[in-house]
C-alpha cells in the first residue's frame, strides 16, 4: 500500500539524548514536510523539503535538523533532546503539481523526560 | 500576523448537519483546505477551495468567500464516527501552509 511510513510510532527519551525519527514516502512526492502537533494548537511546521538534495527552514526550526539524501527518505534529527520537545510529530509529503494536498505518516509521539 | 481561527470544540447530534467556521488573515492565498483528524490518528485531506463559492463531496461540502477570509465546512446526515477534529489550513502567499489549532466535533447519539 502506499504512503508514508515513520518509526518509531512512540519513544521515550531522556534530555540531552540524541534521537531521529524517520520517513519513507513511495508515493515519489518531491515535497516532504515535517511537522509537531501540541494539544490547542495548530500544526507547525519545522522543516521541508521541496526536491531531494534542498531543505528550508519552518516555522519552528530551532533544535531540528533534517536531510534530503533522496526522494523517498526525509529523516528528523533532534541533536540534544529537551522536555519542550516532547509533542507528536508527522512527516508529510505532496504532489505540487495537484492541489498540493498532503499526505501524512502516522506520527510518531516523543516524550522527553 | 497570519492567523486561523475556528471554534475549539463543537457538540452536533446524530443524523444533523452541523457548520464549522474558519476565518483567516494571511499574507496572501494560494487555497484552503479542510482535514480530518481522528483522536490518535493523521489527518487525512477532505477538501481544497481555491475559488468563492461551494464544493460539494458526498455529505460534507465547503465553502469560501475570499472577500470575507471566510470558509466553511458543512457536514450533513452526521454519523458516530464523524467524531473527530477539522482542521482549517490556508496556503500563503510562499505557498506555506497555515494551520488553525482544530475544531473538536463531538457527535451525540
């Protein structure tokens, strides 16, 4: 079936502990997205992806890091985990070519003790 | 600033029809999308408006007005599992999408 896969779906982690979560889109979308969802607000974004090999920049980048090797693989690194990033976080991908409609993974939940 | 807004939770019985409001002000618009998100799952895209006026899908339709910032998802003959929140999200004019935190619909039998 296609769509976006991520992993883990949930992990605990202590502060100051390096994590990354990944994404796998078949879909051969040429944008990905990651975003983090906390309870009353909206999505925001933290990085994307428009074609493989370019990144930019979210709404909340700080303490994120992402790569494009490739088409399929957008992975989200937190260098030095703190409690404020404890959130539930979706990869996302879309056809820019259609309406632009995204495609979301299941979202993986991060707690940071 | 960029701003969504939509009334954090609503209450609608079985078999009604029940309007969710969304306004915005965005530096630009490039479309409006409507998403569902069931408690503990991804959103899943429901509808794309890029054009005043009404689009209809089966029992849910929305609607736009650009003039006014204004849209509106319409969901008809409610069922239990329509339980969920809506979210409102603007495409700018950098073609970034803009979120509203969600409108929780609680469905009663």
């Amino acid at each position: 079936i296609a769509g976006i896969t991520q992993a883990p779906t949930s992990q605990i982690l202590a502060a100051g502990r390096r994590m990354t979560l990944r994404c796998t889109q078949d879909m051969r979308h040429n944008a990905m997205y990651w975003y983090r969802q906390d309870l009353g607000l909206g999505l925001r974004l933290i990085h994307y992806s428009n074609t493989a090999g370019t990144t930019g920049k979210g709404e909340v980048p700080d303490g994120y890091s992402v790569s494009r090797a490739n088409t399929d693989d957008f992975p989200l690194t937190l260098a030095s985990a703190v409690p404020s990033q404890t959130s539930v976080y979706f990869c996302a991908s879309s056809d820019e070519d259609d309406t632009g409609e995204l495609f979301f993974g299941e979202g993986s939940r991060l707690t940071v003790l | 600033g960029q701003n969504i807004d939509q009334p954090t939770e609503m209450t609608a019985t079985e078999g009604a029809i029940v309007q969710i409001n969304c306004t915005y002000q965005t530096s630009g618009f490039n479309g409006l999308f409507w998403y569902q998100q069931h408690a503990g799952e991804a959103p899943t895209f429901l509808s794309y408006n890029v054009l005043d006026g009404l689009e209809e899908k089966g029992r849910f339709s929305s609607f736009l007005s650009r003039s006014k910032g204004y849209s509106y998802l319409l969901l008809k003959e409610l069922q239990m599992k329509d339980s969920a929140s809506y979210l409102c999200a603007v495409k700018d004019s950098n073609y970034q999408l803009i979120w509203g935190a969600g409108t929780k619909l609680i469905i009663k039998p």
